[in-house]
C-alpha cells in the first residue's frame, strides 16, 4: 500500500514539474501557439504583407502569395530560378522580389503587372535580402555579385551602390554581402559581409563607409528606433586553421557612441542562424539553425529579458523567423511552414502603439481637430460612426511615422447627435465620443 501510494505521489509531482516547465517552455506543436501550417513548400524566403493577412513565399521554383486565414494560394508568380529575397514596400502597393541570377522584379499588388528593375547575371549572383525605407522611399538589394544597390522605389534608378574587394592577408576576395538593413530615417544603411564578418555603416547621401564593425554578420537596423542589432562571431584557432561559430548579439545605441548591449543566446552556435526585429522595434525574433541556437527565442529589446523560447523536438533548422504587422504572429520554416501566436507572451495592446488622442473642441459645431502621438511607425485609420456602430465616414487611411500628427476634419455632413471617432493603430482600435451640435 505504501508502495503503491510512494508511486502515486511521485507520478503527480512528475506530471506537475512537467506541465510547469510546459508553460514556462512552451512547445510550437500545441495546439494553442500554431495557427496555419504548409506542408510541401521548399522554402528561401518569407515576407508578410503589412496591409492584408497574407503572405509572400519564396520556392526555389516560383514566389507565391497565400492567403492566412484559409491557407490557399492566392497567386502564383512566373519567373526564373529560386526567389531568395521578399520585401513589400510599407503601404503594401507593391512587392519586390529577388532572385538565385540577380534578376530583380517590383509587382504591382493591386494589378500584379511586375517591372523588371536588374537584370539576371548568373548563377553566382544570388540575391540574398531585400530591405525597404518608408521615409525616402528607397529599396536595397544585397547580392553575392553586385555587394549593395540602392534604388528609388518610385523611379527605379540607382541612388547609391556599394561593392568592393577586400583584402586579407595575400588574397582579395569580392565583398558577399548577405543582408541590408535602412536605418529608420533612410539616411544609412548596414551592409552585412558574411565571407569576411564585417559590418558596414553607409551613409547614402555622402555614399561613402561612416562606420565598419569587425566580428560581427548581418546587421539590423530597428524600424522605429536608432538601434542596429548585429549577429556577434568568436573567431576559434586550432590546428588546421580557424572557423567562426555565432556568440550571440550586440545592441548599438545612439549612433554607436556607446558600448553595445551584448546578449547571450545560450552558448556558441551555428554563425548561419537568422533573426529578425518587430515592426514596433520592442523585440528580436531569432531561428536558430543548429547546435545550442537550435530553437526559437523572443528578446526584448526594451529589458532585454528572454520572453518566449521553445523548440520542434528532433527539428534541425527554424529558418527564416518573419515578425506579422500587428507583432502577435511569426511565420518560419522548420521543413514546412508554421504561423505560430505568440501574443500571449508579449503582452501586446494599445499602449505600444498610442501615447495619446485629443478631439477638439467637443461639442463641435463645424470643424474637429484631431491630434495624437504615435510611439512608433504604423498603419493608420480613421473613422466616424454613430452610436450604433453604423460607419459614417472614412476620415484617413496612411502609413505614419512615429510623432505626433494633427488633422482637421470639417463635420458640416453630420447633423446634430453623438458618434465615435475610432483611431485604428496596427489593428488597435481607440475611441473617443465627439457630440456635433447645430
């Protein structure tokens, strides 16, 4: 009876310490963190859209675009060779793909006519990321071949480009340049060389190198803030010569005036592992792709405390980790695509996104000024209805950046009585009654 009871006793606190280090650990297989999944793809790239729930994938045959709710494709895209880099432009109007030969393409999403801006090379001139800026309105490409191109997204032309040889020891190698990454104003860009583990600051206007960071791959730059996340490498001597595995990642802040923040992901890992930062610039999502990286963890770049980590079991890579608009979904590639929430580790709400909302003067006769103060860049609506829900009018509907903004809104088409005027922020809604008096 003893026996029997001992056991007991010791199966519960088994099945307790279990379940705790559960909700401390989560898996990704539970039901309640994986929302889609697609089996079947091979994937090179991923990209969310920032105004509708779909998703842009990168095959080594073709890019498609499918739609998150319902898991069906919704287009599919014809050119050549593996699509190894994906970025929508803010607004969404349009979607920029890169290729394995250099060929690089900007699709219309309303329309799907495509322009071809660079032409394929070859197979050595893979294209390996695509970045965005808003604020001037650039893209930039970071190829095997061509190092760093710079264009106006509008007109299509060159603005800046960099490519270059650099030498070590008797050799001079041509500059692999993997990722780049605008700094929020569009003013600098990072440039990431992986064959010599060096990032480069470079001030486009002036097109010259402002800053170089030796032992450091793929650097990123925050969306909404000035600070530039880098993938930090340890260099290890032995007897056939050397090799570099990952050693976590340094944070700059303030223009690399201070000592960056170093944070440790756990030990020494495979140096090809990816990561990628939150549109509001409040947290890091990293995929590690083998040895002690081989999970994926959350890192918030407010306290720099590990908010989520988790694993796939016996999966080998988490490639290619993409943060949704809204920042309460990552997409990745684990042999097969996964959407996974992670809203309930991050606490998301209003607060990240508005800092405050005034309407004046209310009561109203002819005109409203609204003014409010966004924490970070967003998509912004808003709108007016009555006090049953009904919408009455479509007042603004941008991409913004972080700031305070004010908008007049004339109220001669609204008759006496009391509506909401909703500010819509990243899919956060803020209300505030307004009564019109005639």
């Amino acid at each position: 009876m003893k026996s029997t009871l001992f056991f007991l006793i010791a199966f519960l606190l088994a099945f307790v310490l279990k379940t705790e280090a559960q909700e401390k650990n989560p898996v990704l297989q539970g039901k309640d963190n994986i929302v889609w999944q697609k089996k079947g793809l091979s994937v090179a790239s991923i990209a969310f859209s920032p105004t509708k729930p779909y998703i842009a994938i990168g095959t080594t045959s073709w890019p498609i675009l499918v739609d998150l709710n319902t898991g069906k494709e919704i287009k599919k895209f014809i050119c050549k060779n593996s699509i190894t880099g994906l970025c929508f432009s803010d607004d969404g109007k349009y979607l920029f793909t890169g290729n394995s030969d250099g060929q690089f393409i900007k699709w219309n999403t309303q329309t799907w006519d495509s322009v071809i801006i660079k032409e394929a090379v070859g197979r050595t001139a893979a294209i390996n990321m695509i970045d965005y800026n808003q604020s001037k309105d650039y893209v930039a490409i970071a190829g095997d071949e061509t190092g760093c191109i710079i264009y106006d997204a509008k007109t299509n032309k060159i603005i800046a480009e960099w490519k270059d040889t650099i030498p070590e020891d008797r050799w001079h190698y041509r500059a692999i340049v993997t990722s780049v990454s605008f700094r929020y104003d569009g003013k600098v860009i990072a440039i990431g060389i992986i064959n010599y583990n060096l990032v480069l600051l470079y001030n486009i206007e002036k097109q010259k190198i402002i800053k170089a960071i030796q032992g450091a791959r793929d650097g990123i730059y925050s969306p909404t803030k000035n600070e530039l996340i880098v993938k930090k490498m340890k260099k290890f001597d032995d007897l056939y010569g050397y090799y570099y595995l990952s050693d976590g990642l340094d944070i700059y802040q303030f223009d690399l005036s201070e000592k960056p923040r170093h944070i440790d992901l756990g030990g020494y890992g495979d140096p090809d592992f990816d990561f990628s930062i939150s549109q509001d610039g409040n947290f890091v999502v990293i995929g590690g792709s083998g040895g002690k990286l081989a999970n994926v963890q959350i890192i918030s770049l407010n306290d720099y405390q590990q908010k989520y980590k988790s694993s796939l079991g016996n999966y080998y890579a988490f490639e290619y980790p993409r943060i949704s608009k809204d920042n309460q979904k990552i997409c990745l590639d684990v042999g097969y695509l996964l959407l996974v929430d992670i809203s309930n580790y991050l606490n998301v709400n209003k607060s990240n996104f508005i800092q405050s909302l005034n309407i004046y003067p209310n009561p109203s006769k002819n005109l409203i000024n609204i003014k409010y103060t966004l924490i970070n860049n967003a998509e912004v609506k808003i709108s007016i209805n009555d006090i049953l829900g009904n919408n009455i009018s479509e007042v603004l509907s941008e991409y913004q950046d972080a700031g305070l903004h004010t908008l007049n809104y004339p109220t001669s088409n609204l008759s006496s009585g009391s509506y909401f005027l909703n500010l819509e922020v990243n899919g956060n809604v803020t209300s505030k009654k307004i009564i019109i008096l005639r």
